[in-house]
C-alpha cells in the first residue's frame, strides 16, 4: 500500500526527527564533559549541528540518524563532507573566541530507537 504521507508532512517529520537525534547526542556530549558552544550554527558555508568543546579541543559535529547505526555511519557523503569541512573553515577563522590548542571533526550516529555512537576524527579522509 503506498504512503499517504505527503512530501510536506514527510519534510516535517523529517525535521522533528533530527531535532531529537541532536538532542540525543548534545545529551552524549555533556555526559562526556564537553560544553556546547553552538547548536544548529549557519555559515555561509552550510550549517554545522553542534560545535563543542574541552579545555583541548574545538569539535565541530555532524548527527545523522537512520533506522540503524550501520545506515547512520554510512550516510555522509563525500560533498557533505566538504560542505562540513568548508563550514568549520569558516568557524576558525571567524570566532577566534573559541580558539583551542586542536580540533576536529565528530559524527555522531543515532538510530530509531534513540542509540546513539560517536565517531570521532570522522572526516580525517576528507
């Protein structure tokens, strides 16, 4: 039987369910000692779902979900990652305010049930 979800309401879910999946890690992120800086930040560049932090690092973080961590981890494509990238680029070179002695960046995967795994360095291949 086909879905009688419309492309807007499917949009919409599809908002509300990355609202939660960002949640779920910024709650990951705090149980492991780090401070959200920024959630959601836009760049002219495109925008970055979480920057956070310790006193050593500046992390930029990108949070996919999908039905399950398999599908989570294998969803960043190359062009997003470059997007990603060209983001976080601009974040350094603009908020001097967060300077920290290194950085990187994080993925954070989250399936359906609300599990949730970090992968950090994630893009060092791009």
């Amino acid at each position: 039987m086909r879905s009688l979800k419309t492309p807007q309401i499917r949009g919409i879910q599809a908002h509300f369910s990355g609202l939660n999946a960002e949640s779920v890690a910024a709650r990951l992120l705090k149980q492991q000692g780090l401070e959200i800086l920024a959630h959601r930040l836009k760049t002219p560049c495109g925008e970055i779902d979480l920057v956070v932090s310790d006193s050593q690092w500046l992390i930029a973080v990108e949070v996919k979900q999908r039905r399950t961590l398999q599908e989570s981890a294998t969803s960043l494509t190359a062009r997003q990652s470059q997007r990603l990238l060209a983001a976080f680029d601009y974040v350094l070179q603009t908020r001097p305010d967060w300077h920290r002695p290194s950085t990187r960046f994080d993925l954070i995967i989250v399936d359906q049930q609300g599990s949730a795994r970090r992968i950090q360095d994630a893009l060092r291949q791009f």
